[in-house]
C-alpha cells in the first residue's frame, strides 16, 4: 500500500470516529481542509446511512461540486435519502449543464424526480438542454456564462459583470451580443480594464468569434478548442443566438470519453461494453452479457470474411504441386505479416486522424508504404536466410519472402486509406475495426500468396 492510499485509509479512520462520535461540528470544520474529491471518495466507502449524514454537514458549494463529478449511482443514492429542501438547495449551487449531464444517465422516473426538486426557472433550462441529442454541443454547453450588449459602454459593462459574474461558470471571456441575443463579439477582462471608462464595448470588442452550433457533434468543440487554444467555447443556434458555453475541462471529459470510445471501437467492441465496465454496480452477469453483445457481431463478421479466405484457399490449392507442397505450412507467415502491418497502420493512422494538430494527407501514405517497404525488406531477408538454412529450395524461398513483403507493403497501405476514406466521407475512422482490417489482409494475402506461386513455380 503506498503514501496515498495510507493517507486515505487514515483520513476514513478519522471521519469514522468522529461520525461515531457524533462530533460533526468538528468534522465539518476539518473537512473544509481537504479537497472536494478526497471527500467525495470517503463518501463512497461509508455505508448509505453514514454517507447521507456526511453530505448532509458539508457546506453547499462543496455539496454542490462533488455531484457534479460523481456518478449516477451515486448522485441517486444520496437524493433519495435527503430532506427535498436540502436538495433543491445544492442544486442551487450546481452548473445546471453537470446537472443535465447527470439527468441523461438516469431513467426518465428518476430523472423527473430531480426536475421536480429544482426551481422553474432551471427547470426550463434544464429541459432545454436534455432536448439537444447526445454527444452533441448543445448537450455538453453550460448556461453559465457573462454576457454584454454591444451598446454599453466600459463602465456600464463591468457593472453588468459583477452582477453576473457570481453565477457563471467562467468569466474568462466576455461574450458580447446584440438586442435580439445574437453572438457579435467576444471581450477579456483585461481588454475591459485597460480601455476608457466612455468607450463602447462594439468598438473595442473582437468580432471574429469561434464559435459551434448547438446542433453539430461536439468533436467539433474539441477542434475549436483545441486548434485556437480557448479556454472555452460559445455555442449559438442556427440563427447566432448564444445558448451556451463549453468550458476546457468539459472538453477534457469528451476527449478522454471519445479517445476511450475509440479504443472500445477499434478492438471490435462496443461503447456499451464500456458504460457496463466502468459501473461499479454492474454484476458478473451484466458484464458477460456487454462482452457478448459488444464483441459477437465483429466476430461474426470476421467468420464470414474468413470463410471467404478458406473458399479462395481451396479454389487455388491446385496450384500447388506435390514438389512444392512446403508452401502450404508457410501460408499463416505470409498472411499474418499482412495482417499486422495493416493493423498497425490503421492504428497509427487513426490516432492522426483525431489529433487535429496533424495533417494526415498523402505523406502519411507515403510514409507508411515507406516504412514497410524497409520493414519487408528486413522481414524478408531474414525469411530468406532461415528458409536457405532449414528448406534449402531456393523457388520456395524467393516465393515466400517475396509474397511477405507485398503484403506488408499492401497492408500498409490499406490501413492507411481505408481509415482516410471514412474520414471524406464523414464517417467515424475508428469503426475500422483492427479484426476486419487483419481479415481482409487474409484474403489479399493468400491471393498475393497463390499468385506468386502461380508464376514462379
């Protein structure tokens, strides 16, 4: 056990005496030491009775900030035990984007519930928000952000500020609209202090804002974001109107979730897989049952495109005369060399494809055609000198290595392009699954393979 797992194994022990001990004037003093998190896990190892008296004690911004990070099942556990008053308070205190964030994990009873707690105002809001579809900027965008209209003046702006400010989410930008709410121009604190008191905001304002709708993908807020360097990003309708700000840390969540998604995609499985693993609830069964659904459709997709592999190899097994037959037992080096190669470049190739700070074009094709073609090189000769030591037929040796170093030259080369493709046609490059990308350098394999054997031998 290390340093950090002592610490929290001592600062549990010492929550647990002193809730034992009922001294929870003293404990919620000590406790506003610690950060939110570190409470937020003691709470998760305390039983259902000891975590509702614990959070009912914290101070309500510390409340408030820890279910926004929590997870669903811990956000039910602890509203279901706690007076509807006391709840309506922290929610008072929390982002109502986490809030919405929260509410689409949970079943439409549940969700209801908590709508019915907050205050109409939000309630309408929130409403707002769960209307936009998943993984959409409309639903990852906070409704706490600082706007200006573009008719005041300096003065009259930061006094519009410190009325706001106390209610944003971040106050890093400014956002400046017209009379009828539109985007128009974005300001910093600084562009504010720094100008005269008398000056209008439109003539110090920047009009070129970036800026995403509410409706596209929010991929497309992490390219923004992540491409002009913004703390955060404005969200607008079709018609400019500013809904929303997307903040750096919300971008931070959707890039680990879209990196984690892409990961589940490319090893043939499923999001869902992953929602199953991550949920500490989730039985043995449930798990099991995710791993099946996830995985068995690429499975089968893989049998098929295998059998088409096996009817090749059967077609073209005439080829082989009993004086060569040593070729057969080379046939899984020669395929599988392909395969991996191919899976390597589809990897590498996705990964570019997501980073937006790199140009994937025709020197990536290049350079991975490239590259292979060195790597087979290597493969090859090594192929040769065992093949000359063990074989001793010189037409089996130059067939097998030869056959090597076209796939892998092929393989690269496919699991370059074929990601590319998905790309122009805006598909997601992930769904390459590496299985599939294996499996079709199978069957270009074994025809490369009985091609060669069909002109040499």
């Amino acid at each position: 056990m290390d340093k950090k797992q002592d610490s929290s194994r001592e600062l549990y022990d010492e929550v647990k005496e002193m809730m034992d001990a009922n001294k929870l004037i003293e404990l919620r003093e000590m406790l506003e030491e610690y950060h939110n998190m570190d409470i937020y896990d003691i709470l998760l190892e305390l039983d259902e009775t000891d975590r509702i008296k614990l959070f009912e004690i914290l101070p309500l911004d510390t409340a408030a900030a820890i279910l926004e990070e929590c997870e669903a099942e811990f956000f039910i556990s602890i509203i279901s035990g706690m007076d509807k008053e006391h709840i309506r308070s922290v929610f008072d205190e929390m982002s109502l984007g986490d809030l919405s964030d929260i509410l689409r994990d949970l079943d439409e009873e549940e969700r209801e519930k908590i709508l019915d707690a907050v205050s109409k105002e939000d309630e309408d809001e929130l409403r707002e928000l769960l209307a936009y579809l998943d993984d959409t900027s409309g639903s990852t965008m906070k409704k706490g952000y600082v706007t200006v209209n573009k008719n005041l003046n300096v003065m009259e702006a930061i006094n519009t500020i410190r009325k706001e400010a106390t209610e944003a989410d971040s106050i890093y930008y400014i956002y400046v609209v017209d009379n009828s709410q539109k985007l128009v121009g974005v300001l910093s604190l600084r562009d504010l202090f720094v100008s005269k008191e008398t000056d209008l905001v439109e003539d110090i304002m920047i009009e070129n804002v970036k800026s995403v709708r509410d409706s596209e993908d929010r991929e497309e807020a992490v390219k923004v974001v992540s491409k002009y360097n913004l703390v955060a990003v404005p969200v607008v309708d079709s018609e400019g109107i500013l809904k929303g700000i997307i903040t750096v840390d919300d971008i931070l969540d959707v890039m680990e979730e879209e990196a984690t998604e892409d990961m589940y995609k490319f090893a043939g499985s499923s999001e869902h897989e992953r929602d199953v693993a991550e949920n500490e609830k989730s039985t043995l069964f449930e798990q099991v049952r995710s791993c099946v659904r996830g995985r068995v459709a690429w499975l089968i997709l893989t049998v098929v495109l295998s059998f088409i592999s096996v009817l090749i190899f059967t077609k073209l097994k005439f080829l082989i005369g009993s004086s060569a037959m040593e070729l057969l037992f080379f046939t899984p080096l020669v395929i599988a060399m392909g395969g991996n190669v191919g899976s390597q470049s589809s990897a590498v190739t996705i990964i570019n494809l997501t980073n937006k700070d790199k140009d994937v074009d025709s020197a990536t094709v290049y350079k991975e055609v490239i590259s292979s073609f060195i790597n087979g090189v290597v493969i090859a000769i090594i192929v040769s000198i065992i093949l000359t030591i063990f074989v001793k037929n010189p037409t089996i040796t130059i067939v097998v290595a030869l056959s090597t170093l076209i796939n892998m030259i092929l393989g690269a080369t496919l699991g370059t392009l074929l990601p590319m493709m998905l790309e122009k046609m805006d598909l997601d490059p992930s769904v390459i699954s590496s299985l599939i990308v294996a499996v079709i350098m199978d069957i270009i394999g074994i025809l490369v393979y009985f091609a060669l054997i069909s002109a040499l031998l």
